[in-house]
C-alpha cells in the first residue's frame, strides 16, 4: 500500500456531532491532520500528541469500493423520477469502519460541489442523519428536519413534518442522503414498521441517492419481511468487514498497518517493525479496523510519554483495547475449582 491518503479522523468527528449541516460542512472542510514530511521541523511534544490523538484515515478498500458505487449510482438515477432510485447499504461487524466510510464519501461529495459551484450557489449537496433508538416516523422525520434546520414543533404532525422536510431537501438539491444506524429500525414493531415505510415514502418524493450504513444489517430485521425485501430489492450491499490477513496474493491486513506506519511521528521507531507483528496485530484486533488504529494510535501516545519514541510488541500488549478486541484476544478462562484433599 501507497502512503495513507488522509481524511479528517471520525474519531475526533463523532458522526453525532455532523448531524447538522453547518457541522457536516465544518467536518468536510476541516484540513486532515499531515504526517511529518522530510525536511519539515520537529514538532514538539505537546504537537506530536495531538497529532497522534487526531491522527490519519486510511482509504480503505471499502471506503474505495463505496466511492465507487456512490458515484456510479449518482450518475445512474439522474434522471429517474419515478420511483425511488438505486441505493446502497454497508454493513459490517462494529469497529469495522463503516462510519468512516460513509462520512469520507459525504465528505468528498460536498468539496466536489463545492469546487464546482458558481458564487451564489447555497444548494446542499448532502444530508447526514442518524436513526434514533427506537426510531418511529416522527422521530426519524424530526431528525430529517434538524439536519437543514426546518423548525418542528411539538404539535406538528408527521404529515406536516414530512412535507416541510420534502420540500426542503428538494429545493435545497440534495442529492446524497447518508443514513448511518439503520440497524436501529425494526419493522417488526408497529412504530419501527411506521418508520420504515416512511423511510420507502421519503426515498420515493425526494430525488437523491440513500446510502445506508448499520451493524450486520443482513441478519438485522431490517431486511425481514416485505419491508424488508423492498429496501434488499434497491440496495446494493457493501460489506465492511474484518480485514483478511491474506487475500490471494495480497496480505491487505500489513499493508494497512505499513500505511497506519508511515504516518507515525516518533523519533526512535523503526519503519518495518510493525508490519514484521502483522499475524500479532490481526490477532489482537481480529482484523478491525477500529480496534487497530485505536491501538496504533494508544501505543504512539505512551511511547511519546514514557520517552521511548517507539512502538514494541510490549507496549502495544501492555494496552487494553476497547472489550470487543479484548474478548477476542484474551477470552475469559473457565476458573478451575480446587479439588478437596484425598480425591
């Protein structure tokens, strides 16, 4: 893998915190954190923190294959008015980086639209929204609304709010809705059921793509029943899953940790040694993307302030990951009872 192309870290950009489009615009155009260039001058220590606590996004192959899709789609339902267009969901074990994913693509639609328009343009090329816990159509609609700022009082209908919503959006030419927490939806309830069908209706009275992101959102009940099987019958799947240590002749797991590598900025670390602990790493994170970075970045941190300036196998086993990874790499052992004396 090339060096890392860099993105605004979602980390430090929490997808709850991009749910407006005043912020999703702040996060589009916030500069990405730069890995140290030759002939640059030492940061100082206070610098080289922040940096590792911000740190880089590396392209990923799914974020590559959803840029892909998202465009292609894009250009495919141009000028279909119909019914509702082609749509696309991702889905994924948690800490896979389906979040990033989605939040690169809005990202690169908006600067593309941005580099494109004519002064005067205020257009809103994309809408970022979170399903609420528990999702019914109001609340769902109400978070539509908040996005472009629509007022929505409490005694408004959810006809009333789809409308306003409706309207806005069209007259504000979205044309990428990204809609992360699907797997929060549960048509099998009456008000989940309620939400969904105004998710189809929404799809259908406003013309852009939807782009779906959730955790394993195939074996969710999003995807049961007849509800269900309408939203499998317009979306295309992208899987994010778990990196593969190997995949043919390619070994896609080191290749992210050489690029995650290259982006360190610690004086005493070797370039070559992480990849060297690739089958270690994917153990340790079971191949999530998540979980990697957060230690890549965790070990940076304690090697600056310890004063080593690197990264070795002890630090990085000394550092405890968020439970998931851990369950995985050290699973609880069944405690063994003492047997009494004399058996």
């Amino acid at each position: 893998m090339s060096s890392p192309d860099v993105t605004p870290p979602v980390e430090q950009t929490p997808s709850g915190t991009v749910t407006t489009f005043d912020a999703f615009a702040r996060f589009a155009h916030t500069a990405p954190p730069a890995p140290p260039q030759p002939g640059q001058a030492p940061r100082s220590t206070e610098e080289r923190l922040d940096y590792h606590s911000r740190f880089v996004t590396v392209r990923t192959p799914a974020i590559e294959s959803l840029s892909r899709s998202v465009r292609t789609l894009m250009i495919l339902g141009r000028h279909q008015q119909v019914t509702a267009r082609p749509s696309l969901i991702v889905t994924g074990p948690a800490t896979t980086g389906k979040t990033t994913a989605l939040l690169e693509v809005g990202r690169t639609c908006h600067l593309a639209h941005t580099r494109r328009a004519h002064p005067g343009d205020d257009r809103v090329p994309v809408a970022y929204v979170l399903v609420p816990p528990g999702a019914t159509a109001k609340t769902l609609a109400a978070e539509f609304a908040r996005y472009l700022g629509i007022p929505v009082t409490a005694r408004m209908t959810t006809a009333q709010i789809t409308a306003a919503v409706c309207h806005t959006y069209t007259a504000a030419g979205v044309t990428l809705v990204l809609i992360d927490e699907i797997h929060r939806l549960n048509p099998r309830t009456s008000t989940g059921a309620e939400a969904a069908d105004w998710l189809k209706d929404l799809t259908e009275r406003v013309p852009a793509t939807f782009v779906y992101a959730g955790i394993d959102v195939t074996a969710s009940t999003v995807f049961t029943g007849v509800r269900g099987a309408q939203l499998a019958g317009r979306a295309s799947l992208i899987d994010c899953g778990a990196l593969p240590a190997r995949a043919g002749g390619r070994e896609p797991f080191r290749e992210l940790i050489a690029a995650l590598e290259q982006a360190l900025d610690l004086k005493a670390h070797r370039t070559g040694h992480l990849p060297r602990l690739a089958a270690y790493l994917h153990e340790r994170t079971a191949g999530r993307i998540g979980s990697l970075s957060r230690l890549i970045r965790q070990a940076a941190i304690e090697a600056i302030c310890d004063g080593s300036e690197r990264i070795t196998k002890t630090l990085l086993d000394s550092i405890a990951l968020d439970h998931l990874a851990e369950e995985h790499y050290r699973p609880r052992t069944p405690v063994r009872r003492a047997r009494p004396a004399g058996q």
